[in-house]
C-alpha cells in the first residue's frame, strides 16, 4: 500500500506492506534510530513516538494507519540539530545512562504535559509509569520532568514539544 | 524480535462495510485502539488474513447522557472515559476504572469496547461493566442485539460472536445515594493483578439499601452481587466499624466462593473486593457530605 506521512517535518512517500509496524518502518526504512522497538507488545515504552501531537507505541500502530499523519520522533521535537531541553535536564539529573528508554521518555512525558502542564511527582511518575528504565532508577527522570515542567510554565522553556522555535 | 505475519488491511468508514468485511472473510479480525489486539498481532498469537481497522468508523464514536442514561460509543478510548466530565458525574465508577489501565499513552488508543471484546485477564472495564449492570450493543450483518454484561462475560472468553462488533455501551446515570469504588492490587506472583468494582446504595435511615459486587484479575470477571448483598444488606455505611466488620467477612466469603478458581499461588481477590466495598461505603458519606455542603 502507498501511504504518505510528514516524518519529523519531512514528507515521505513509500510502499509499505499492512503489516509493516510504524516503529519497524521509522527505524529501518526511515533511519530514525532513536525509535526503538524492543517489547513489542506495548509494554516498555522505548517505541513511543508523537502521532498528530500525542504519544503513541510504534510498535501497536500499523505504517498504514500513519497515511497523511504527522508522525514526530525525538528529532523531530528539537531544533537546530540541539537537544530538546527535556533531554539536556534529563542528562544533567542523571536522568540518562544508556539512553535506550531516554526517546520514547521523553516523548511520553512532553504528551503528557500538553495535557497536564502542571503535574505533581505522583502525576509524572503516572505520566511515565509505562516506560521501563533499566538504568537510573528512575528519580532523576522525574526531577527532569518536574524541573521543565516548571520553567515550561513560567516560560522560560525555549520550544514547545511541537518542533522548532 | 516480533512482527506480524502478513495479512490485508481494509479501513471502512461505515459500519455496515465493516460487518460485511468481517463477515466475508473466514479469518478476519476488527482492529480497533490496537492496544489488546496488536500485542497478540506482533506475537503471531492471532494470525488473521484481513484486519478490518474500525476507527474511521463515526457512529461507534461519541457519548451522551440521555433518560438516566449514559450511552458510550465503543470506540470511546479510555482517556476520555477518566476525562469526561459527563462519565465522571453519571458513571464515576467507569472513570475510576479506566484511570487504572495501563499508563497515559496507551489509554489514548485504548477503547472501551476493545477491551469488553477482548475481555484479557485483568481488565479492568469488564469488572466495571459487570458492577454497573451495562448493555452491550452488539452489531452484524444479521442485525443487532443488546446483552447486558453478566451474559456478555463467559469466562476467560465472550459471547461475541465471529464476524460481530461492540458498538455501543449503556450504563445507569449513578443517582445521588450511590457510592462507588474500584480498587486494584498487583504484584502477585503469578503477575495478574486483581481489580474489584463495588457500589453502593445508602438509605435514608443510613444503611446499606443494595450493593453490586464484581471481581477479575486471577480469574475471569465474575459478580458477586449475591454475596456482596447477604453481608451489606442492612450494615450502617456511616459506621466505619460495621463496615469494617462486615468487609472482612465479605472477604473471607469471596476467597472462599473463588477457591476452586485459585492457584498455589497468593490471591488478594478477597482483599481487593472488601477494599473496593470498604471504599465505596466511604464515598456514598463523601457524596452525601458533599449534597449537605451544597457542592
């Protein structure tokens, strides 16, 4: 089937079997690496990406289902080749180590703050509650969270999670 | 790794294209939020030859309050359910129910009548659906009949026939000496969590007037309405200490009645059905506190 999808702001046409898998697709056909498909059953969250605006498991959704949708990944949600400033307080709080999880957190986490733009710790650790993190423990994730939620508010943040300033 | 073996894809806007997709292929599935069924895709536990992809579909869409009523769409996913506020006021135990599912991102595709059709161990909306006393709406190509949820249920499985689709939900508007509660318990060994729904009817002499009991997890979803009632009927819900009473005997008699479903392994089925009365007793006072204080 042919669809046609803005990828991280980019247009791209291609020929896609039904049963090709958004995250299979984005990663292997699209070589958006940060995209990862690990459980593949909606467990781990490490496949989320940005669907129309909200998080999304890659690996539950079809490429067909994609057609003439905007599809955002970790790149796409920065600008100017920089880190997203989710991502660079998630370093700065020990919030990444191997960073295989760090795509699909911070995706999940920027919808959720869309919906909910002042979350208690309770509401981020909800908020990433179907994301697994083998690595940090996961307090340092929510400290990210937390502290860019706050500037977000008071704006200071420099980018939406929409992509681009 | 896992990926799907191959099949056709066909995204109908109408209802009737849906059921006649459906009917037409032997080994066709509905796919709707993906949340349930995309898992088992992936793992090549369900190898359909057509996926029928019912989302465009507008009429299974929607939710109104109308006759002392809430009707849902079954495509209502489960954000909106949590969200709403017309389920939150007239089906607060739907809204409790499916804040527990999953986390945010997979209660944004999740849908309602997904999860009544897939009906996996632990869901939490059958539970609900068997406390509320839903009627399912179910369609196909021969027409469409309504099953209320304790015929729905049939086990581990439902009486959803092949080739037939949820459409729509309906469940009582919760009237104002209604109280409700769903409390879930996970962590068990064998790694189901347990989920009980419970509701509760206060009189004005301020005792239990009717309860509904339902409970899944560990098991099939199954109500408990009969014994909920032999130990609440008459029980103050005020008093925290008539109600505490009658709880723990309520939870020794429902590990009792689901011994023969228990494995060797630990089972907060009792638990989880005496928190969710317990809680439910607590929210009918804050209910009624709440008309008291004019909110």
């Amino acid at each position: 089937m042919d669809i046609e999808l803005v990828v991280d702001g980019r247009c791209q046409r291609l020929e896609v079997e039904p049963r090709e898998l958004l995250g299979h697709v984005l990663r292997e056909r699209l070589g958006c690496r940060g995209v990862h498909v690990a459980c593949a059953i909606g467990v781990c969250g490490a496949c989320t990406v940005l669907v129309d605006g909200e998080a999304v498991r890659s690996c539950l959704m079809l490429a067909v289902q994609t057609h003439q949708r905007e599809v955002r990944t970790l790149r796409g949600v920065s600008s100017g080749g920089r880190p997203h400033p989710v991502e660079e307080l998630m370093s700065r709080n020990g919030g990444v180590q191997c960073g295989y999880c760090t795509s699909g957190m911070v995706l999940g986490a920027l919808s959720y703050l869309d919906e909910n733009p002042a979350p208690s710790n309770d509401d981020i650790t909800e908020a990433i509650s179907g994301h697994v993190c083998r690595c940090t423990g996961y307090a340092g994730i929510v400290r990210a969270i937390a502290d860019y939620a706050a500037h977000r508010t008071t704006g200071a943040a420099e980018k939406s999670n929409r992509g681009g300033a | 790794m896992l990926r799907p073996a191959a099949f056709e894809y066909e995204a109908p806007t109408r209802l009737d294209e849906a059921l006649e997709l459906l009917e037409a292929r032997e080994n066709a599935v509905a796919l709707a939020g993906g949340q349930s069924l995309m898992p088992a895709i992936n793992a090549r536990a369900v190898r359909p030859d057509l996926v029928v992809d019912i989302m465009r579909i507008a009429s299974m869409h929607g939710l109104r309050v109308a006759n002392g009523r809430l009707q849902l769409g079954a495509l209502t996913v489960h954000r909106v359910l949590v969200t709403d506020p017309r389920v939150r006021h007239a089906a607060p135990l739907l809204a409790q129910a499916a804040s527990l599912i999953g986390d945010p991102t997979v209660r944004r595709r999740g849908t309602l009548g997904g999860s009544l059709a897939h009906n996996g161990f632990g869901a939490e909306l059958p539970v609900a659906c068997l406390a509320l006393g839903a009627a399912i709406d179910v369609h196909s190509v021969t027409g469409d009949r309504v099953t209320p949820a304790v015929r729905f249920f049939d086990g581990g499985h439902t009486v959803l026939a092949p080739a037939s689709l949820v459409t729509a939900i309906d469940v009582p508007v919760a009237g104002p000496a209604e109280g409700s509660a769903v409390r879930e318990y996970s962590g068990q060994r064998h790694g189901v969590n347990v989920v009980a729904a419970a509701r509760v009817w206060r009189t004005p002499a301020g005792r239990c007037g009717d309860v509904r009991l339902a409970l899944g997890g560990a098991h099939a979803p199954v109500s408990l309405d009969k014994l909920a009632a032999e130990h609440l009927i008459g029980v103050l819900v005020d008093d925290v200490r008539s109600v505490e009473a009658a709880v723990v005997r309520l939870s020794r008699a429902v590990e009792a009645e689901l011994l023969p479903f228990r494995t060797r392994h630990e089972d907060l089925s009792g638990a989880a059905a005496g928190r969710s009365i317990a809680a439910a007793c607590g929210d009918v006072a804050r209910r009624r506190l709440g008309k008291l204080h004019g909110h």
